[in-house]
C-alpha cells in the first residue's frame, strides 16, 4: 500500500519528534514513523538537562508549556575533590540555567502535542528502508500491523539514533573517539542530596550525583569498560558513591536502585550529516557521551535547523539545507570539544598513582585555573550552557 507526504521523519525521540511537531505547526505535511510503542519511548529513562537556548526554541514553536510550568531550573553545580565542596554559579556568569525535565517526560508532552494536534504516527513499525533518496521523491518502506507499506515524500528525517537504520544510507565517514572508561548509570528513589549537580573527582574515581525529581536522583560512578552490572550490588554501589561525592556537609541520601546499566563512554559524529534528500538529527548524525549532558540538546538544535531549512526550500531557497551539515557541525564539534575537556579534569587523575601523570597534573591545573580565574570561569559556562548563538 502506498502513501504520501511531504517529509517522512524515521524515530520518534526528541529530534524526531521535535521534527515533527514542527513541521506540522509550519503547515508541511509529514508522517512519523517509530520502531518502539508509545508507552516504551514514553517510559524510557535518558537524558534529563536542557540548555535554556534550547528551552526557548521550544517555547517559541509552542512546544514547552508543561516543561515551563513544572521544571526545576538549576544554576549551579559543585566540584568535590580532596575532601571539600567548590561551588561553581554559572548562573550568576551567563544569566542562564539549566532546566532539569526528564527526557521521557519532554517525549511524552511532545507526542501528546503531535497527536493531538492531527499528526499522523504509525508506532511499531518494523524492517525500514529507505529507496530514492538521491532523487526528488525519494520513499520510505516498511511494515506494520497491516502489511508491507511504502510511504512517497520530498524529505526523509533520519531521528532514529544511533542503531538506526537511517544513518547506514548517507555514506561519507564517522569519526570516533574511545574514552576507554565505563560509567555505572544509576537511578534511585532517594531524595536529591543537594540542590544541583554534584561532580565528585576521586582516586577511587570519577562520581556524579544528579538531581531529577524530589524523589529520584541520578547517580554516575566510573567503572572500567565493558563492566558487568551484576558486579554492582546495592551495598557496594552505596559505599563508593558515599566515600567518592562525601564530604563534611555533604552526605547522600540512600533509596532502592531502580536503573543500573554501564555506559561505554565514547563519542561519534558523521560527515556529512545529509545525502540527497536525506537529512540526519540527534544521535543518528552524532554522539556525546552524557559527560556534558550535551546529547539532548544537540538534538533539539538539529531539529531546529533542519525544519527551518525545510520551511525555506517550500519558500524557494534552498541555501539552508546546503549548508544543513555545516550549521549543525559547528555546534557540534564545539560540544565534543567540551566534552572531552571535562572529561580529562574527570577523569585523569582519578587512580592512584594516576595512569598518566602528567595528563593528571594537566587536569589539575585546568581545575584550580577554572576555580579561580573569573574569566576562566566565564569561558567555561558560556560552553557548559551553550549560550553562544553561534560557535
């Protein structure tokens, strides 16, 4: 059975979905096609900080008012290390903060607005691909519940990450990087033992505290690659998050552990980011590892672009989905610099003896440069909140 439409969006998480409400409250008609069920992505447990620029591109497409209405906004974080609390107020730098709102919670509001408002969604869809994309009418097929199906359209959005399919068609290269560390992801029904983000820098390694509601808090601890969560009862998870993010004045709050997995911490970008009528957003384009919490917002951003360049192509120019991989990348690369800036004050000198000293002692500098120059401090939140239009 064949249908049409003007963009085909593959996946719906964040720059899916972002995708799709955008387009459908521009007036271009797309259809939204998904692998998993709406309950499963509705209840699926990812990313949980939004950078204000991205908050208010949803506000102005009108898609933030419960994320507006309800979400905690954080301006601070605190480093521990060497047994004492070093507050760091990037509010105060930049004028902005963060806005803490679980992703499955940002995809529920978002699917609810898609559908509500008349968008067309098949969930469960099974064996997608792609044909034409080099051409002015590329398709889409694939199967559900009913039977084979093939869907005509100008555009294909590939959003639907990192073991999509959608990625395996545009070709070019994927640069990667190997952090060659492991992080334990916990999520715990516990109350947040304080108020923001807590990085602590430890010998016995890297730790994170996160607060998510005012009953469940989100915690890291660095663990070798490849690490077995079995290897991580509760007692023992409880007593490295106590001696690594402890300090006086500082004590964590124990619950029951309601997530545990390990994270391989490693980061891709592919170039191009388009081939043909093809358009790659979020993770099927690139991945940060969650060092930085930069993964959801680099989705929204290309969200962003990408509908804007489709509105201008409909309006006749055809500039902005030329330069589609160039806007997005700049951004992009800005935040895998980032990320893997931090990663080195995180990580190089939590053993001891540390594996590299010298990287260690590198760290060291960048940390005490960062807690005590002003305009050090300022570089740095100016990136962690990604507040420059333009990189």
């Amino acid at each position: 059975m064949a249908t049409s439409t003007r963009v085909a969006v593959v996946g719906a998480g964040p720059a899916g979905l972002a995708v799709a409400n955008i387009l459908s409250r521009k007036g271009i008609d797309c259809v939204l096609l998904e692998e998993q069920s709406r309950g499963y992505i509705e209840q699926r447990p990812r990313a949980g900080f939004i950078e204000e620029w991205a908050v208010r591109g949803l506000e102005q497409h009108g898609l933030a008012d419960r994320l507006l209405g309800s979400a905690p906004r954080h301006g601070g974080f605190e480093f521990r290390f060497e047994g004492a609390r070093h507050p760091f107020d990037y509010a105060e730098l930049t004028g902005q903060h963060h806005f803490v709102y679980p992703q499955q919670l940002l995809v529920t509001d978002l699917v609810a607005q898609y559908v509500d408002g008349g968008g067309e969604v098949a969930f469960g869809v099974q064996d997608v691909t792609l044909h034409g994309i080099e051409s002015e009418r590329p398709a889409v097929e694939y199967r559900d519940g009913a039977g084979e199906r093939r869907l005509e359209c100008d555009f294909v959005a590939g959003c639907d990450g990192a073991q999509g399919v959608t990625r395996t068609y545009v070709g070019g290269r994927v640069l990667r990087h190997d952090y060659g560390i492991g992080w334990l992801a916990l999520l715990a029904e516990a109350p947040p033992s304080a108020d923001g983000v807590v990085f602590g820098i430890h010998p016995r390694g890297f730790a994170a505290h996160m607060a998510r509601t005012p009953t469940v808090t989100r915690f890291y601890l660095q663990c070798p690659p490849g690490d077995d969560e079995d290897n991580w009862p509760h007692e023992r998870v409880w007593a490295e998050l106590h001696e690594r993010l402890g300090v006086p004045g500082g004590a964590i709050a124990e619950g029951p552990l309601i997530e545990k997995r390990v994270l391989d911490m490693h980061n891709y970008v592919t170039e191009p980011m388009a081939r043909g009528r093809l358009f790659l957003a979020g993770e099927s384009a690139h991945l940060v590892a969650p060092i930085a919490a930069k993964g959801l917002n680099l989705a929204l951003h290309d969200a962003f672009h990408l509908t804007d360049a489709i509105e201008a192509h409909y309006s006749g120019d055809d500039g902005p989905l030329a330069r589609y991989t160039e806007t997005c990348l700049a951004r992009v690369w800005q935040y895998q610099e980032f990320s893997q800036w931090l990663s080195d004050i995180f990580h190089s000198s939590t053993t001891d003896p540390p594996p590299d000293p010298f990287r260690a002692r590198l760290a060291q500098a960048r940390l005490r440069r960062l807690l005590g120059s002003r305009a050090a401090a300022a570089a740095f939140a100016e990136i962690y909140l990604g507040k420059a239009a333009d990189f």
